[in-house]
C-alpha cells in the first residue's frame, strides 16, 4: 500500500533516489594478495524514505553505513570499471581474484574500483543478509546498493570529470548493475554476469514452501514490489553498443530462461554468450573471460 501510495509500483525511477557525490572519501595505502592498492571509504548516507516500511530496522544495521571499496589506480587518467561482486562476496582477496582485478588494472590499463555490496564483508549486521529472508530488507539493501554505487560514480567524476566509466558485474551483481545501468546517465557499458531480473521471483522460486505455507501469502504480496526493484521495469541507459550478457546454460540457481533471457530481451537482445556451467561455473571459463576483455574493447572503455 505504501509503495503504491507514492506511486512508484507504476513509476519504479521515482524510487531510486539520485545521491550527492560523496565529500568525506578516505583513501588508505594497502596490499592485497602481493597487489599495491588503496582503501576507499565513505559515509554511505542512505536512509530509507519517511514512512517507508521497516526503515528503522534497517538503520540500525550500524556496520552498513559505510561503504568500502578497494582502488587499482594508474597515476595518469584511465577509464575506469567498476566491479560489483555477488552474494557472498564481498571481501578483497575474493573479489581481486575473481574479477581479474590485476589484469583489467595492468593488462588493460584500466582504473579498476571495487565496492562492497550492503550487509557483505564489513558492512555486515548479526541476523541479516542480502540477498534473506526479510523481503523488506532485501528492497532497502538493493536500492541502497544502486545508491552506494551512484554515489561511487559520481565521486570518479570529480576526480577525473571527462571520464569513461563501465560497469563489470557477476550474479547478484548484475542485477545491481543493470538497475544502476537503467538510472544512471553516461555510462559507457555494462557487462552482466547471470543476472537476477527478479529478486523477489527467485527467493520464491528457491523458497521450498509448500502449497499450503503461509508464507505464500507474503510472497504474493512482495511480487508488485519485486517489480518495482526489477531492470524488467526500467529502461537501460547504457548505449546499446555498451551492452553484454553472459549466463550458464546449467544455472539452477538464476535460471537461463526466465531470469536471464527475459533481461537479454528487455535490453534490446545485445550481445551474449552461454557457457557449458552451472551457476558459479564462469569463475574458470575461459571464453566468458575473452567474452569480458572483448566487450571491454567493442564498447570503447579499453583502447583497441
């Protein structure tokens, strides 16, 4: 009822709020896995609207106020990509290495920034997750993570205002990054790793209820919401030329036809390849590796 009240069931852009670039960033020598880097932080500054359902509860998940981000940074001006991890994730050396982060920095000689998602790594709070059980969290978790990474992009631009910045994503990531890609001006490209288009639809999917669970009720209620926080319901602002996907063809857990297809068509049908895996099965592939550096290049962000 609320959402609806504010008529963002029908007009989901309304829900996600553009940030102010960030003034307090903080920026701390490092080295991860034999790799020269910094520590970024800043004050997050998301708070769920007034009146908007468990929002208190939300705010005092204290830990997740901050935003923590590792930098790769050329000492020249670069393009820049931006690495949004998946469920789990979250922490330097695992994300370092899953994102290739050395190559993208020193093969492809790109800026390389990699932020923590909300409830992930340090900013994780006793007794919740995301993506969990709490469907109200998980809304207030994505759209602060849409925010959190706004809030990034808007900071690289005071840094380096003429910028080329693309977005490098992998399974709850890329839901993330296609919802920023459908907010965010001026992005170069977005490459989607088995994206979520639903997120709402998916925890139901995996829920396990059975017909007569009362929970079914809950999850009927959360679907118009489900949609409201869903690409399906957006525009992609990226350039079309900007635009990649890649899905496994053994996904069981984001499944290839309704998850990932549907957002193939919704965005055009750009670019995409299928690998022979299961869901975390791009980790060591190969041709989804090449498929990254080529549309890195095909999109303009690395120099041909």
């Amino acid at each position: 009822d609320y959402y609806g009240q504010q008529g963002w069931l029908e007009n989901p852009e309304g829900f996600f709020t553009a940030p102010p670039a960030p003034t307090d960033v903080t920026l701390t020598p490092d080295t991860v896995r034999r790799q020269p880097l910094h520590r970024l932080t800043f004050d997050s500054g998301y708070q769920p609207h007034p009146g908007d359902p468990g929002r208190d509860r939300w705010l005092a998940y204290t830990a997740n106020r901050l935003e923590h981000a590792l930098l790769l940074r050329h000492r020249e001006p670069r393009p820049w990509v931006v690495c949004v991890h998946g469920a789990l994730m979250g922490r330097g050396s695992v994300d370092l290495r899953l994102f290739r982060a050395r190559h993208l920095h020193e093969d492809l000689g790109l800026n390389v920034v990699l932020p923590v998602l909300p409830l992930h790594g340090p900013r994780k709070a006793k007794g919740a997750a995301f993506p969990g059980q709490d469907l109200l969290d998980d809304v207030h978790a994505a759209a602060q993570a849409v925010w959190d990474i706004r809030r990034l992009i808007s900071w690289i631009r005071t840094q380096e205002p003429d910028a080329r910045i693309g977005l490098n994503s992998m399974s709850l990531g890329g839901y993330i990054t296609s919802l920023v890609a459908s907010v965010e001006d001026g992005l170069t490209c977005a490459v989607l790793g088995v994206p979520v288009a639903d997120l709402i639809e998916v925890l139901g999917g995996h829920g396990g209820l059975r017909d007569d669970d009362p929970r079914r009720q809950t999850l009927e209620l959360a679907r118009p919401i489900g949609r409201m926080i869903s690409p399906l319901s957006l525009s992609p602002r990226v350039p079309m030329a900007g635009r990649f996907i890649y899905g496994g063809v053994a996904d069981r857990l984001v499944n290839p036809r309704d998850q990932v297809m549907r957002l193939w068509e919704h965005w055009g049908r750009p670019e995409i390849i299928w690998y022979q895996g299961a869901h975390t099965g791009f980790f060591r592939s190969r041709p989804v590796q090449d498929f990254i550096d080529a549309a890195l290049r095909q999109s303009g962000l690395v120099a041909r």
